[in-house]
C-alpha cells in the first residue's frame, strides 16, 4: 500500500539525509519534503533524488497556519517526521524570538493540523519530533543523559526544542496525538552548514583563515555521523513504540580542542600541507554565552529496544567527511556565496 509521508525540513543538513534514505530504500512511499529554504535549507543537498517518482518538495512554512492544514488535506498523510527547525545556538543568542516562533509555534502548527485532520483516525498514524540531547542542560559533574533525565534547557535554542519537546508529549497525553520523540547528540557528516564547528573549520582551514575556538576549547560533545542518525530516524519511525522517546548518540565524546587537532592533521595530511600548518590558525576567542561544557548520550535503549547502533567508527566519519567538503568544492562556494538560493527558482519556479 502506497504510504504518504510528510518531512520536514528535508532541505537542511540532517533533513536531506533521512529524505534520501527513506526516498531510496521505501519506493512504495510517497515522501513530501516541506522546507521554507531558510538559510540553512539547500536543495543542492538533494539533487542526486529530486527527479525520483516517489519524491515531492513543498516550499512553505510550518508557522503558517493555514498553508500547513491545507497542505495535511491535499496530502492526507499517513505520518509526519518533524525536523524543521531553526538549529544554530550562536543565533539563537543573537535572535531569540525566530527560535521560538519556528521550533515552538511552528511544531504547534503541525501538531494541530495533525490533531484535526487526523481526529477520526489515529489508528497507524504517527507524528515523530526529531530532537536534540541539549534539552537536557550541560553533564558537568559526569554521568550521562538518559531518556528519564530531567530537562535542564540552558540556551534560547535548547529551551525552544524543550519546549517543543513538551508540546510534542502534551498532545499525546491531552488528545491522544500518536507520537515519538528522539533525542540526538551532535551530528557531523556531508552537507552542514558550515556555521558549525566541523564544517566551518574545515572550510577555514582550506582558505586559510583563523580556527575561533571558544573559551579555552575544553567544551565536551558526542559526535555521531550523519547517516548513522538517518538510519536511527528509520529505527524510530518503524519500530518505536508510540509515546516513547529515543536517546541517539555516537558513544564518542571529544574535547572540542582534541577534535579540532584531529581536523587539522587530517587537513594537512589531505592537502598536502606541512604538518602543523592548519593548527596555526586556532585562535582562542571570547566563549559562547551559557556555553554548555558537556553533552553525552547513553544510547543503551534505541541499542536494545530497536536494535541500531553506530556503523561507522568516528576516524573513519571524520576522513570520510573531510574528502567530501574537499571533493565537493562547488557546494561550498555556493553555500559561502549564497548562489546556492537560487536553486529552487531554477528547478522548481521555472519547471512549470
Ligand atoms: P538545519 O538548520 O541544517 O536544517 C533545518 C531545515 O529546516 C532547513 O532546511 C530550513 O530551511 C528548514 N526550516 C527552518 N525553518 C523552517 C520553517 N519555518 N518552515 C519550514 N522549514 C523550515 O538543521 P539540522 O542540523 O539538519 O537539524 C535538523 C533537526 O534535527 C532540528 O530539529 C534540530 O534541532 C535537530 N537536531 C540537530 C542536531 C545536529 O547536530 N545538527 C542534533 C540533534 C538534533
Ligand atoms: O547536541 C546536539 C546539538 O549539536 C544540536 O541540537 C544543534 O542543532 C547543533 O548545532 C549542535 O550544537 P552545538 O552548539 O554543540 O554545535 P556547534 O557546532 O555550534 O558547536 C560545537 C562545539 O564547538 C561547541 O562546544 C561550541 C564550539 N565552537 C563552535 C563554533 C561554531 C567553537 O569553539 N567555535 C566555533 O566557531
């Protein structure tokens, strides 16, 4: 039977790798891609599918209320995979209120849209919010995050995605709403904006530019690659019981200064360069406000309950990640130029 089946934010960085799996390895879904092409949204991320019969792109935004209950009608869609978000914690402190209107209100909007359209038939319909191990505030005195930790969100864009998170399990408790949540740690992997850290640091490090490193760099994350988050998405949505929330995590936690020194050999190694080139360009500078000093998941029930684990060790990711910003050059320069925008008007406004 043909499933219908709704993504958000398919054009941003994890988005487009959970579109690609799910628009390769399930041809009897009809997948929809709902993205406003923000800044962080390239549909340059997905132009190896674009052309496939079981994919569909909607630009639209999901603050707008009418657009969204159009859009579940038009479709009448047998799940949602939410991960359309505003993403970038540095922004977040600089623009709080876009956080909250895009991560709360516009979750609000589709749970709402799920609630009414799908009000007589909740039977196998199922809305997934895809979030982050952020909700759970800074590990400073050790131990893990699990999925029965209290939230402790510390930044505008962590207490944005809790409060969405909240939201997410309110409608489950008050109207019965299907749902599942996730809750994933850093991820790292082709196609990121390169305003996080790997990404912008790879990009320096090629142009030669400064490597900012907040604070005295000793900030702790747990990287996992992303195609291991895209196949634990897959996991969740097929096999994870509803009401249930899902940790996801790469058992790999690094020091941002030890990681940045793995970068930085591995660039020169890659270039060719002389070793210890790319470290002179680290440059410690002011640190983020509130900035969290640990993030690690305990992954110990998505592992038994479901199955999944990493499958790629993070020497491995990091290499493979590096090859492709330096093989994919052009993406790069379109991204850093923002020619990378004109995408969607010379694929999709000029088809018709
Ligand atoms: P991203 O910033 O790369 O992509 C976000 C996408 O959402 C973009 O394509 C953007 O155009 C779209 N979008 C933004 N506002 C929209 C709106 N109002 N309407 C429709 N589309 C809109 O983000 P990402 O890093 O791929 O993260 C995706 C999701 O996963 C987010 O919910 C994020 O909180 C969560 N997450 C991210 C990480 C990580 O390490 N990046 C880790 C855990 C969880
Ligand atoms: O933990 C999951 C979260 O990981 C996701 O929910 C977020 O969407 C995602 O952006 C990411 O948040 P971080 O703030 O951890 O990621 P970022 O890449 O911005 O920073 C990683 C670490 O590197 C953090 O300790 C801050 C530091 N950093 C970052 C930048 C951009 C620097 O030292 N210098 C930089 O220039």
């Amino acid at each position: 039977m043909l499933k219908t089946l709704l993504i958000t934010g398919g054009a941003g960085f994890i988005g487009s790798h959970v579109v690609r799996l799910f628009v390769n390895k399930y041809p009897n879904y009809k997948i929809i891609n709902l993205d406003a092409l923000t800044y962080a949204g390239n549909l340059e991320n997905l132009k190896d599918i674009d052309q496939k019969s079981n994919y569909v792109f909607e630009k639209g935004d999901i603050t707008d209320e009418n657009y969204i209950f159009d859009l579940f009608k038009k479709y009448d869609f047998d799940g949602v995979i939410h991960l359309a978000a505003e993403s970038h914690v540095d922004r977040s402190i600089s623009n709080p209120l876009e956080f909250l209107k895009t991560n709360i209100f516009g979750t609000v909007t589709l749970l709402n849209a799920a609630k009414e359209i799908w009000k007589d038939h909740f039977d196998n319909k199922r809305f997934y919010h895809v979030s982050t191990d952020e909700v759970y505030g800074s590990l400073d005195n050790g131990g893990f995050f699990t999925e029965t930790t209290a939230y402790d969100p510390k930044s505008p864009y962590s207490a944005s995605k809790a409060g969405s998170d909240h939201f997410v399990r309110a409608y489950a408790n008050t109207y019965n709403l299907p749902i599942v949540i996730s809750n994933c740690s850093n991820n790292y992997g082709p196609n990121q904006f390169p305003e996080k850290l790997i990404p912008l640091f790879i990009n320096n490090i090629q142009n030669n530019k400064p490597l900012p490193v907040y604070g005295k760099g000793e900030n702790i994350r747990d990287w996992l690659y992303v195609v291991d988050h895209a196949r634990a998405i897959d996991d969740v949505y097929h096999k994870g019981k509803t009401g249930e929330t899902y940790n996801i995590g790469g058992f790999n936690e690094w020091k941002n200064i030890d990681l940045i020194k793995v970068i930085c050999k591995t660039m020169d190694e890659k270039l060719g360069r002389e070793a210890g080139t790319s470290e002179k360009l680290i440059t410690y500078v002011t640190d983020r406000a509130g900035h969290d000093l640990r993030y690690a998941i305990d992954a110990t029930k998505i592992t038994k309950d479901l199955g999944w684990k990493p499958s790629l060790q993070f020497e491995e990711g990091i290499s493979k990640t590096i090859d492709w910003y330096l093989e994919n050059e052009e993406w790069l320069k379109n991204v850093t130029s923002g020619a990378y925008q004109e995408y969607y008007d010379e694929m999709y406004d000029k088809r018709d």
